[in-house]
C-alpha cells in the first residue's frame, strides 16, 4: 500500500473482529515528507494485527479512543533513522480507552519518537517478547520509549520478556515518572 500527501493505508472508524496481515505499508518518496499512517483505527474492538511490515512515519493510530481487546503481534515496524520520525502507536485524542491490548512478538528498528506514545487514558496494556532497537536519529531523541496519561491506572500496564537496544543515544523506558 503507498500513501499520497496525507492518509493512511487503513483508516476505519468502529471497526470489529477483523484481521489485518501481510500487508507492506510504505510511504511514496515523490511526496514531501507526508503524514501517513499505515492503519488509523478508532473505537477498534477484538481486530488482530499481525505479520505486516510498516514503514510509515506514524505507523499506526490504533489502539487509542475507545479501543478494546486488541491485539498486535509478530509485525516488523522499520523506521529510517535519518528522518527523525518514526512513532509507532500514537494517540492524541481525549477519548479513553479500557483495553485490553497486547503489543507482542514484534520486531521495532528505529523508533525515533517513540513505541507507544498515547495521551489519553489507556488501561490494560501488556508489552512483552518485543526486540526493540533504537539508533541515534537526526534530531537525537531522548525521551522515554513509552508515554503514557498518568491517569492511567498502572497496575494494568505490564512490561514483560521484552529485548529493549539502544545503540548511540541512551532512552529511559518511560517518558514520565
């Protein structure tokens, strides 16, 4: 799938028991550095996202706003180090979402800004079996590979059997306290 100026290979809206894999996601390079995310889901509930390669500068606004029991494992999310983006699961709407997700047996290279960064409230999230690498990009990033609300209710957010590199620049775990 190849993006224009702006879009995203998935974008839906109350999305349901689906399954999204063998896909490549890539951005055209005739365009001038587009926002483009690979898939753009809100209020996803039970979707399976597996066995795809990403390469988009925003990979994926899912899950986020309302998501529940879904599920992320076994892709390949590869950002280009020289480009400084790269963010792989961002969410910046003020819906909340309960979960549950699991973000597991993924391969992330170069994650620039960030593996999970979500500004709304988003409980029962497990992270585990991943192997992140990360690189010094062009604009060293510094910031914690995880963000989250710290509304959210920690107890429900595990970090599991996880292979986490940091070639060049070091990055803490957490973008906050």
């Amino acid at each position: 799938m190849k993006g224009g100026n702006t879009g995203g290979g998935i974008f839906a809206c109350w999305m349901s028991d689906c399954d999204i894999f063998d896909n490549r996601f890539v951005r055209t390079k005739e365009a001038p550095e587009p926002e483009f995310y690979g898939i753009k889901v809100r209020q996803g509930t039970r979707c399976h996202v597996h066995h795809n390669t990403i390469e988009t500068n925003f990979s994926m606004e899912f899950p986020f706003e309302n998501d529940e029991d879904n599920e992320i494992d076994h892709n390949l999310f590869d950002f280009d180090a020289k480009a400084d983006h790269g963010n792989l699961i961002s969410g910046f709407g003020d819906a909340d979402a309960k979960g549950p997700a699991l973000f597991h047996n993924n391969l992330v290279s170069n994650p620039g800004r960030g593996v999970i960064w979500i500004n709304e409230v988003f409980n029962h999230i497990e992270v585990r079996n991943n192997h992140i690498l990360t690189r010094t990009t062009a604009t060293p990033r510094s910031e914690g590979l995880f963000g989250f609300n710290p509304k959210c209710d920690f107890k429900t957010i595990v970090f599991k059997d996880n292979l986490i590199e940091c070639v060049g620049e070091p990055r803490p775990l957490l973008r906050a306290k």
